[in-house]
C-alpha cells in the first residue's frame, strides 16, 4: 500500500474495507494487494498450495 491521499482519507474516515478496492486500483502508484501477489507468484511457480 503506498500512502496516498485516497488512502489517507479513508483511513481518517475509518472506511478501512474500502482500502482494498483503493489498492486494486492504484497499480500505478505501485500497490498490489496480497492475494493479486500470491497469485502472480504462483503463476510463477515460485509458490505452490497445498490441500491437507
């Protein structure tokens, strides 16, 4: 997450579940949600799941 003032905002306004949308949306201030990374490292195949 790279602070913004979108960001900024909705953290002052305690709208912290929308943040996730922000991130999804802001690739090029560099922002990458941690389920969009995982999934690029395992198209990768550098990260690999389990079922147990």
């Amino acid at each position: 997450m790279v602070c913004v003032p979108a960001i900024k905002n909705l953290i002052r306004e305690d709208k912290i579940p929308q943040i996730a949308t922000v991130m999804q949306t802001g690739a090029q201030f560099g922002m990458i949600t941690m389920e969009k990374y995982v999934d690029e490292l395992e198209k990768q195949g550098l990260v690999a799941f389990e079922d147990d």
